[in-house]
C-alpha cells in the first residue's frame, strides 16, 4: 500500500498542479481533449482531499461567470473524467475525488472519514483480486467497483 495520507499537512497546490499535468498527459496520449471546462471542472475537484459534490461544483462555476452553468455541461465534464480515469465516483456521498494514479487503470478503494470528510485512496490489488476471484466463481460479470470504507480517521479518532 503507498497511498500518501493527505491529512497530512502540505503544498495542496502541488497536488493541484501535478493533477492537472497528469491529466493532460493522459488525455493527450488517449487523444481525448482536455477543453477549458473539464479542466477546470477538475481542478475544482482537486480542490481538497474531500469529494465534492457535482452541485458544489455547479455554485462554483455559477459564481466565477456570474450566470448559471447549465447542469448537463458539467454531468457531460464529469462523464468525461470518470471515463478518462481522472476521478472517481464516491457512491454513498454522491460525490466526485480526483485520482492521484490515472495513468494506469485500477479499481478504486477508499477509506472515508465521515467526521472531515476526507477521503484517502488505497493502492491495494489484493482486494480487487479477491473480489474478482468472488465474483468469478458466481459467475457474476463486474461492471464497476468502488469499494468504500466509512470511518474515523486517525486524526479524527484523536480528536473524538
Ligand atoms: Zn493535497
Ligand atoms: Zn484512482
Ligand atoms: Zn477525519
């Protein structure tokens, strides 16, 4: 496991930036395009370790143009980067986290505070391949996997 813990304190704008390079790696290798929007979509995204919620980013948008940003642009901008690997969708929050590792293809595993909200991505193919060894033998085809783990963070324990 090599997640980095992003409770720890550091330079969040070089997440920022390291995100959004990736990003236009991985688009440009793909040959899909990066317009202004879906990068700008996610950078908002990024702009913490907690998902952010499509609405939390219409408000934003909205504010920034000072005119609603219609909601089918930015559903279209999320699809995009789910599809592209840049972020990933947090079911039970209904929330969107960027993707520090795009640049390969995995399954997502997060562990979840429910108190800051922060949510730390697992590099751990051991569980991936237990759930497809499961899947597997019931014959059962796997769609999309996201396994997510509500908690307290360590941080959070301490304080509680
Ligand atoms: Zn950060
Ligand atoms: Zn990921
Ligand atoms: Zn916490």
């Amino acid at each position: 496991m090599s997640a980095t813990d992003p409770h720890v304190p550091h330079d969040h704008t070089h997440c920022v930036s390291t995100a959004l390079d990736t990003a236009e790696e991985v688009c440009a290798r793909g040959g899909a395009r990066l317009t202004p929007l879906r990068k700008r979509v996610l950078e908002l995204v990024w702009q913490s370790h907690k998902p952010l919620g499509a609405y939390d980013i219409l408000e934003t948008l909205s504010r920034e143009d000072g005119r609603r940003a219609a909601p089918p642009t930015v559903y279209r901008a999320l699809d995009f980067l789910l599809e592209q690997g840049l972020v990933h969708r947090i079911a039970s929050l209904n929330a969107f986290i960027g993707c520090a590792h795009p640049e390969r293809a995995h399954e997502g595993q997060f562990l979840i505070c429910r108190n800051c909200r922060i949510a730390v991505e697992l590099d751990q193919p051991l569980i991936h391949r237990a759930i497809s060894d499961s899947a597997a033998g019931l014959g059962f085809a796997v769609e999309a996997e996201t396994v997510e783990i509500t908690g307290l963070c360590a941080r959070c324990k301490a304080a509680a």
